[in-house]
C-alpha cells in the first residue's frame, strides 16, 4: 500500500508539472524532452532528439513551429503501404443507361450507389449489382447548369434547383429540406461538398461577373473570389477540390482548369497539353494521388495533370461523335466513371492499382 502510495504522489507532482507547463511553450517542451515519458508507448522514442538549444524564454512561437517542422519522428512499428500507381486503364465495365443521354455529372455515393445527371434535367440514383444497373430513386426538379450536385460524407445529396435554393436530400431518399437560397441575383452553377470541412463551395455568375463563395452549411458565406479576383472566372460549370484543399473549376468561358487554394488565392490554370489543342473542359475529378482529371470536348478525352498543373498524360480517348463528359472517382475501389455525350452508357475504367 505504502509503495502504491509512492507512486501515486509521483504521478500527480509529474502531472501538476505537465499541466503548469502546458501554458508555457519553451518550458514545455524542455520538460517533456527531459522526461520523455518512456513507460507511454503513445510517446515517440525519438522525442529527446529535438534540438531546443537555441530557445530560452524569449523565443517566438514561429522559432517553435520551425523547430518542430524540421523535426521527423521514425517509428519501425509504422507500416506504410505502397503507393498507388498509374498504369494504363483497363475497362472494368461498360454500363447501358435508360432515360439518360448526355451524362453531365456523376457523383458516387458508395460503389454500387452513383448518382447521374443529363443535360434534360434528369436526376438518378443508380444502384448497380453485377453489371446491371436500376433506378432507385429520381429527383422530378429543374436545374440551371452542369455540375448542380454533390454528396456529403454522409451519403446526402445536395443540389441546386431552378429557383437558386439549395437542397438537401437525406441518404436514404425520405427527407428532402432547403438548406438556404442564394439571393441578390446570383444563380448558382456548381457545388461541391468539402469532405475537409463540411463547408459548400458554389460557383455563380451575375451579369458577367463570378464568383466560387464558401458557404457552411446553414448559408453563413465564409469566403468569396471576388475578394481577390472579381475575373478569375468567366464561366464555372463543374467545381471540386483536391486532396491538399486546392479548389478546382472547370471554366466554359475561359476554357480552363482553374485552382485556387483553400484560401482562394489563385494558383494555376490549365489550358491544355504541351503542343495540344486549346482545352474545352466539362468534368472534372481527382483521385488519391491528387491528379487532377479533366474532360475534355476539344479532343474527346480524358486528360490527367499533376496538382501544380503539370501535364501528365491522355488517359483514354473517345469517339469525336460521343466525348467524354461526366467523370467521377471511386476513391473505394480505385475506378473511374465516365460518362459521354450523345450516349446512353457509362464506362468504369482502372487506371490505379
């Protein structure tokens, strides 16, 4: 008993010196690389190697950060996986679609949930199982543009209708709301749910002028382009953002591939391959290497860049008569869905291992 005790008093004065150390950067962390806590398996072994010589309590807090930023923890109990690579594209399926032509956006809910949309305003969830594809629900709305809807994390789908208000049907198809509407006579064109934040961020035009706003999701705006550069889009038609917080839009007017970081400030744009002809974007996707995937009408294909704009390569080229339109990433599987104009099917495609 009297040896527990012991212990017990030993453990509370580390942990009024942990807590009274907390509130004092340059204390703390010379605190913790002197006791290192090496009983913690949760506390990296290497942790007595930061180098805190040059801090005393006059340092700011970016000597701090820089410090810690130079700093790399290694642990041999981590297993990393190997990284995915691109290899040429195999067809993993080719899929008839009833009721649809043009297919102007695909968003994938799950693998075998995917919801399509056409230029004649039909709105379908799809289920498909083995190949063969049903509707398992469809939305009986008027839309004004090209990239109107996207899922959230949740499997909802949210969507701009004709009257500027964005909706929110729950995953299960049973409860439809009105998140918020769109006023002074804005008219949204694209939306896209940020799986980093939650936020939603939309593309709209005005009397030739645009603007990419983030809203959350009860209608609150957070950020707008226009704050920066009120011409930086002419046209935004499909919108997304990448792994690193990039914003990408696919601009019809300025016939680009537009990208912002999570800030807004402006990037690069894309405007088609080294000696190509000039892009005429429609879909847009990344996958989980963080290339940028565009389709594009000028030369009916699907084209991939890096996240800096590099061009990388032409994935797969369609017939001129029926160009690649909607594309979409299947981030669980590793597949790539396109859609095509004048057709009535959808192809799946493996381009990752």
């Amino acid at each position: 008993m009297v040896l527990t005790n012991t212990h017990f008093r030993k453990l509370q004065n580390l942990c009024d010196e942990y807590d009274q150390l907390a509130i004092k950067p340059v204390k703390f962390l010379h605190f913790v690389t002197g006791k290192p806590f090496k009983c913690l398996k949760c506390v990296p072994k290497h942790v007595s190697k930061l180098n805190l010589t040059s801090l005393d309590e006059n340092s700011n807090i970016t000597e701090i950060v820089q410090i810690l930023a130079d700093f790399t923890i290694k642990d041999e109990n981590i297993k990393v996986k190997p990284e995915n690579k691109m290899h040429q594209p195999s067809l993993f399926s080719s899929i008839p679609l009833k009721d649809i032509n043009r297919v102007c956006h695909i968003n994938c809910v799950t693998s075998n949930l995917i919801w399509i949309s056409d230029y004649k305003n039909n709105l379908l969830l799809m289920r498909i199982e083995e190949n063969r594809i049903s509707v398992a629900h469809r939305i009986l709305e008027d839309f004004g543009g090209l990239g109107v809807y996207t899922v959230s994390t949740t499997g909802d789908l949210i969507y701009i209708d004709k009257g500027s208000e964005i909706r929110k049907l729950s995953s299960d198809c049973n409860t439809k709301v009105s998140l918020f509407k769109i006023g002074n006579d804005w008219r949204p064109r694209c939306i896209h749910y940020s799986h980093f934040n939650r936020d939603l961020v939309i593309g709209m035009w005005k009397e030739k002028r645009c603007r990419i706003v983030r809203y959350d999701i009860s209608g609150q705006e957070i950020q707008d382009s226009e704050n920066g550069s009120a011409t930086l889009y002419k046209y935004p038609a499909y919108i997304t953002e990448n792994r690193n917080g990039d914003v990408i839009v696919a601009d019809l007017d300025k016939q680009a591939v537009i990208v912002t970081d999570h800030k807004g400030v402006y990037r690069f744009s894309y405007e088609g391959p080294p000696n190509g002809p000039k892009l005429d974007p429609r879909g847009i996707c990344v996958d989980v290497l963080e290339h940028i995937l565009v389709s594009d009408w000028t030369s009916s294909s699907v084209q991939i860049i890096d996240k800096d704009g590099v061009f990388l390569l032409t994935l797969l080229t369609a017939s001129r008569n029926s160009p690649p339109y909607g594309i979409c990433y299947d981030e669980a599987k590793h597949l790539l869905w396109v859609g095509y104009d004048n057709s009535s099917k959808v192809t799946v495609f493996k381009y990752l291992n």
